[in-house]
C-alpha cells in the first residue's frame, strides 16, 4: 500500500479510530528508534507519545458540551473537573519526560519539540 492510499483510508476514519491509528504509529515509530536510541530515551518517547486515552477525552468532549449547552448536572459537573485533572495530569507527565528527553540530549525543550514534531500550545 502507497503513502498516498494511507493517507486516504486514514481521511475516512472517525475522530476515535484516526486517535488510534496516531497513538499505534507513535507507538510504532518510538519502538523502531527504540533500536538506536538508548533504553532510557526510548522510554520516555513512548512517555510523549502516549498522550490522553481515547475514551477520557471523548467523555471529556461530552461533558464540556453539555457544560458549554447549561445542561451539565452536579455530578457530571464533578466528573467533568475529574476528567479535567486527569488531562492534566497527563500533560504534565507528558512535559516532564519532553523535558527530560531534552536535559539527556542537550537541546533546549522547543529544539526538541520542533524535531519530534510537537507544536506547543497556547491559550488565548
């Protein structure tokens, strides 16, 4: 199959299915340099690449909805806080091993994340 015919199949999946795909191609690609990489930089890669379970963020996506809509009950509200920690949590393990990966490779965080291809996000 071309690069071409995979980009098209991967233009037809859902938003669920297309997280999937990413998440297994990083996992692919941090396992592939995994072979030339040292057991601790392979390691934290797969940290990175990990990113926010699939069902978290979709029942995350649900509540802000509802949240956004005034529909939002008290519990779901909680929840909603919950789900939100969690993300955070993640990012900030996520963060963590980007800035560990950077101190082993003695690059500043955005030389490394522009090599990984990571775009850092801003809030308005």
């Amino acid at each position: 199959m071309s690069l071409e015919e995979l980009i098209q199949a991967a233009n037809q999946l859902n938003e669920t299915d297309l997280d999937q795909l990413l998440h297994q191609v990083a996992i692919l690609r941090a396992r592939r340099k995994a072979n030339v990489l040292s057991a601790e930089e392979a390691q934290l890669l797969l940290k990175i690449n990990q990113g926010v379970p699939t069902d978290l963020r979709a029942r995350y996506q649900e509540l802000r909805q509802k949240h956004e809509a005034e529909t939002l009950t008290t519990a779901e509200h909680e929840t909603l806080i919950q789900l939100s920690n969690q993300i955070e949590e993640i990012g900030a393990q996520r963060l963590a091993a980007l800035a560990q990966l950077a101190q082993l490779r003695q690059v500043s965080l955005l030389d490394l994340m522009e090599t990984l291809g990571i775009q850092s996000v801003t809030y308005a």
